[in-house]
C-alpha cells in the first residue's frame, strides 16, 4: 500500500514521540548524539520503529548517516515509497 507524505510525517513524529522527541523548532536539527544524548542502541532503536512503522528497510550506511530529526524525516519522505 502506498501511503501519501502527510501519513508518513505523521506516522515518524507519532514515533519520535515515544523517544521524547517532538520534531518543531530547534529540536529537528539537533544532531542526536551530541545534543539530544542518544546512545548507539537507543537511536537504533528509534531508526528500527520509524522503519518498522513505514513498513522499510534501510541499509545500515544510510541508517548511521542520519544525525538529525529533521534528517531522518526529510530521508524517508523523499526516499522512501
């Protein structure tokens, strides 16, 4: 099933949100390791929910190079079927 870019924005920031995360202002680009505190497995963990709620897989290169909300988003939204 093909689901349109407002389904998906809305599906990651419900995701976000359960990693304390809301993605407005100053928060979507800061980078989660330096500013945010995220530990390797916690920001895995995040980038599985978000791949798991959107029902995609991302190669691990492209996985531990989003450093950002806003990245992260922008990268599924534009990427991402």
């Amino acid at each position: 099933m093909k689901t349109n870019n407002y389904t998906k924005l809305k599906t990651i920031i419900e995701v976000m949100g359960k990693y304390g995360i809301t993605p407005i202002s100053k928060v979507k680009r800061s980078d989660f390791v330096k500013d945010m505190g995220f530990d390797k497995v916690y920001l895995d963990g995040l980038i599985y929910d978000v791949e798991d709620a959107l029902q995609v897989e991302l190669n691990e290169e492209t996985a531990n190079s989003l450093k950002s909300p806003d990245e992260l988003i922008r990268y599924m939204l534009q990427h991402q079927n």
